[in-house]
C-alpha cells in the first residue's frame, strides 16, 4: 500500500471528537445515544478502512507508543484475540497477561497486580474477570490509565454488545423501531444486560425470551417484555440474539434436559419459516450447535454470526482509540 494511501487513513482518524469524554468503557449503562452512535460511528470507519478484504492488513499508527494489557480471569477467543488484533492494528504494543502464571497464585490482590503492571508503563487495561465488578475496582485504583470491560461475570460485556448493534445496523440501517429478542440463558447473561441497555437507549423494542428458570418477570423493571414461548413471537421480531446456555454460571440445572431446551427454543428450519423475510440471526459465541441453533440456520443465509466476529474488532479497534486518545 502507498504510504501516501496510509497516511490519508491516519488522517481520517487523527481528532478525536470533542463528544467523547470517557477515560474508560465499563459498560453501557449511562452511555448516551450520542455516545453510542459515535462509537458505532468509528467502529464502521474502522470497518471500511482497515479491516475490509482488501486491507486485512493495514495498520494505523493511532495508537503508536502506547502498551495495552489484557488482564484476562476467565478464558475466551473471540474477545481476547480481537482485543489483541485491535491494539496491534492501531500500532500498540499488546501484553497477554496469563493469571495462572502470575503473581496473583501467591496471594497478590487484583489491585496491587494492576498497580505493579502499571507501574511499568502501561496506558491500557483490557479486563475479563468472573467476579462482577472487578473492572470498576480497577480503574477506580488506577490513575491515568484506561481500562475496558471484556466481561465482568454476569454484569456487562459493553463491547459484545456494541458489535452486535454494529451488525444490526449494517443489515436494516438503524436500531431505532426494531424489535430485538434476545433468546435463551437470560439469567447469567452479562451480554443481554449490556444488549438491553445499548438497545433501549438507541430506541430498540426488546424482548427477553427462554425458561422461567432463566428469566424473571422482574426483566419487565428494565423496559422490555418478557416472553417463556419462542413460537409465540416468531412473526414479530426483526433480529433473534440466540444466547448460550451457561452451565459453568449455573448451580442446579434449571430445565430437565438439553433435547428439552432444544425443542423449546432452539432457532431451526422449521420456526425460520415463520419468521420475517429479512430476519437476521446472530449470538454471540461460542455456539452450541443442536442446542441454541441448528447448523442450517448458523451456516444459512440469514446469519451474521461470522460477520459479527470481524465487526468486534472493528469496535474494539474504536473503543481502544476514544479511551485512549481522549485520556
């Protein structure tokens, strides 16, 4: 690529806009709807610019300089690597840091762990812990440093949500008057509260829909209703987020069977048919094939679960940039 073709992409990417304010991202709730659309705004830049099939690997000197570590508790794939592929296209310097490996096995805190790391010049903290909560005990005790919530026990995962409002967007246009249900392990799902407040504030109808054992009628109390039939709602909805069902967050096995579950709310052949002709399916990974979704509906036509996967670069690639670059 022509250094000058470089260099006008930097050049797109060099103010940051006046409109973003925040140090950290720790989660949705209380983010505007400006802020979330300047946020999906630049992850579509991104997209465009950087991580389309001719520019798979170009690179952005925006963050050049700048040590970004991933403070990671629990394991992932997607998150993890994209957070990485993210800093590295911006021309970070990306640490993996592994807790098995660590101090934190001799008995040092969270907090002191950042702290030292800290402590060596780091600019960025990308933190997936089991505990909720524990990014924002971080970036409380950090000063001049940013963190980013990869997933905060049954909390928020603010980025996942953000990439799936990104490929909602890229499919209908606009968020704003869909009707957005969201399927499955409500309960444990970090990334349904996330979705519920991106959704909500961006004017999104939203329906929680599974179990009684996975969804409480107290959902209602966040502005969205509350179905136990996945046939009931078929005709009526524009986008279907099919949740995984979490057992490592589970403490009794909250339906009687998996073939049940499967009957009663898997997304298949036979209830894609009574769905919307322009239906979009998506989740946010892993995947358990036969359970949540059949391999028809998860490889067919009216999936973006692959495309979601390249969007979460894309929007960990912008949220790095506003956190980093304002702070």
């Amino acid at each position: 690529m022509p250094v000058s073709e470089r260099n006008t992409v930097s050049e797109r990417f060099q103010e940051v806009p006046s409109r973003w304010k925040r140090q950290h991202l720790l989660g949705l709730e209380g983010l505007s709807a400006e802020e979330l659309t300047l946020l999906l705004d630049y992850a579509q830049s991104f997209r465009d610019e950087i991580l389309t099939a001719e520019g798979t690997n170009r690179k952005i000197p925006l963050l050049g300089g700048k040590a970004i570590v991933n403070l990671f508790f629990e394991n992932s794939t997607r998150t993890r690597t994209s957070f990485s592929l993210a800093g590295r296209r911006l021309g970070a310097d990306v640490i993996e840091f592994s807790a098995g490996t660590s101090s934190l096995s001799k008995g040092e805190t969270i907090i002191d762990t950042a702290r030292n790391i800290q402590a060596m010049g780091v600019d960025a903290f990308v933190i997936r812990h089991n505990c909720p909560g524990a990014p924002q005990l971080v970036a409380g005790a950090l000063d001049g440093c940013s963190v980013l919530n990869a997933g905060d026990g049954t909390h928020e995962h603010p980025t996942q949500a953000l990439l799936d409002m990104l490929t909602i967007r890229q499919r209908f246009g606009r968020i704003e008057g869909l009707t957005v249900a969201l399927v499955g392990d409500i309960a444990h799902s970090r990334v349904a509260r996330s979705n519920i407040r991106g959704l909500k504030t961006l004017g999104a109808n939203v329906i929680v829909c599974g179990p009684s054992t996975l969804v409480a009628s107290q959902w209602e109390e966040l502005g969205v209703e509350v179905s136990y039939s996945l046939d009931a709602i078929l005709p009526r909805v524009n986008v279907f987020n099919l949740l995984r069902i979490q057992f490592e967050r589970q403490v009794v096995r909250p339906f009687p069977s998996i073939r049940e579950y499967a009957y009663l709310y898997a997304m298949n052949a036979r209830r894609l048919a009574r769905c919307r002709d322009d239906v979009l399916i998506i989740a946010p990974g892993p995947i358990n094939r036969g359970v949540e979704i059949t391999p028809d509906v998860a490889d067919g036509s009216h999936s973006a679960i692959i495309d979601q996967v390249t969007n979460g670069v894309a929007v960990r690639m912008a949220a790095l940039w506003l956190c980093l670059s304002r702070r």
